[in-house]
C-alpha cells in the first residue's frame, strides 16, 4: 500500500472548518484514501473514503486532487467532539478483506 | 450500522498468567478479523489476520505462540495473550469489514495491563 504523510499536529476553533491534508505521491491507480479518526482510549472511526471523486457524507468532506497525489479531509465546523488523531490511509479495495496500514496521523485539537 | 463488539474493555492481571480477549461482529458476519496493538502514543500496529476456519496469518515480528488466534464462527475471533508479561501491556484492538470492499468497523479496544 501506499505510504501517506500527514502534519503531526494542527489546531482548529470550535465553528470554524478543520482541512486536514494527506500526500500520498506514490499513490496507485486502483488504490483508495481512507479516513480514520481515533479518539483517545477508543478504536478507530471511519469516517470517509473515495478513489478519485471528491466525496461527502454526513461526517466530512473529502477532495482528491486531479492527479491523485494528496488529498483533503474537510470537518465543516469542527467541534470539541472532533478532536482526535486523524489518520489518512491508501489501500487496494479489491476482492477480500485488505488489511489497513496506519501511519502516525494528525492529532487535530479543536479549541473554544 | 455495522456494529464490532470487544471484551473485556479492561483487564488487569499478574505476569504469567493468560488472557483472552474477544472480538464480535454484532449484526454481520465476518470471515476475516484483524487484530491490531496500540502502544501510548503511538499508532496501530497489525498484528495478525484472523480467518474464519483456517490459521491466522501474523505480521513479521510476532509470535504465533504468544499471541493465539481463534475464530471458530462467523461472528467471533479470539486473541489469547499467553505467559502474559509487563511488556505485552497495551491497547489490543480488532476490526471487520461488513463486506468485501466495505470500510472495516473497529472494536473500542482492551487495555490490557500486566502486573
């Protein structure tokens, strides 16, 4: 799987959007961007993924650039609830169940 | 939604001594499960895979032995900590895929400390 590389930390006020950025310049043509997110003492939490369509649910946004290289996950208004380490991962999702590589994320700390 | 159920949440015990910790899909079934440890501050680190009916496939580094996967049901997989010692102290965490190509759903973890 590829690798991705992600700033260690970013801070965000509550109300204001959160833009977390992802590389991943060694990305494949069948790969996805995956999105995680830990909060402390938990399991992680999926949040959103795409392959080359920017994409939007009722958690986030997430834009992939035209040449796929990085990527962008969007919180709209960032709460205190969002803050955790968020982890941006590429992974081949083809036949069974593939294994996911986690990198040391983003530790996002959202502040009144 | 899909649902991944883990217990003991937490779980204290004297060095030597075993622990197992399970892992449930609650409203799917899953042929695989993965099992992953977490150390402070640090990432996720696979362990091993877990496959419904067959051996589990581990990770470079770790030890079959010491670290014994069961997944007897489409619904259930089992970590046992065998000879559990102060360094196997840790945050123990499993996921399922509800399906082939969907996004895995991950349990809320074992902090496991040995004493």
């Amino acid at each position: 799987d590829a690798k991705t590389t992600q700033p260690p930390s970013m801070d965000c006020a509550e109300g204001r959007a959160a833009n977390l950025p992802c590389n991943h310049s060694t990305i494949s043509g069948n790969e996805y961007v995956y999105w995680y997110r830990q909060i402390h003492s938990q399991g992680p939490q999926y949040i959103i993924h795409g392959l080359k369509n920017n994409e939007t649910n009722e958690m986030a946004s997430l834009i992939i650039t035209e040449d796929r290289k990085s990527s962008t996950l969007i919180l709209p208004h960032a709460t205190l609830r969002d803050t955790a380490v968020y982890y941006c991962i590429v992974r081949v999702a083809t036949g069974t169940a593939s294994k996911l590589t986690f990198g040391t994320g983003t530790r996002l700390q959202v502040t009144l | 939604g899909a649902v991944v159920s883990q217990h003991p949440s937490w779980v204290i015990c004297k060095s030597g001594t075993s622990v197992k910790i399970e892992c449930r899909s609650l409203d799917f079934q899953a042929t695989t499960m993965f099992w992953y440890r977490q150390f402070p501050k640090q990432s996720l680190m696979l362990m091993a895979t877990s496959n419904e009916g067959s051996k589990a496939t581990y990770e470079q580094g770790v030890e079959k032995d010491k670290f014994l996967i069961n997944h007897a049901s489409l619904t259930l997989s089992t970590l046992t900590v065998t000879s559990a010692h102060p360094e196997d102290s840790s945050f123990y965490i499993c996921s399922a895929p509800s399906r082939i190509n969907q996004p895995q759903h991950f349990g809320d973890g074992t902090r496991l400390s040995i004493l």
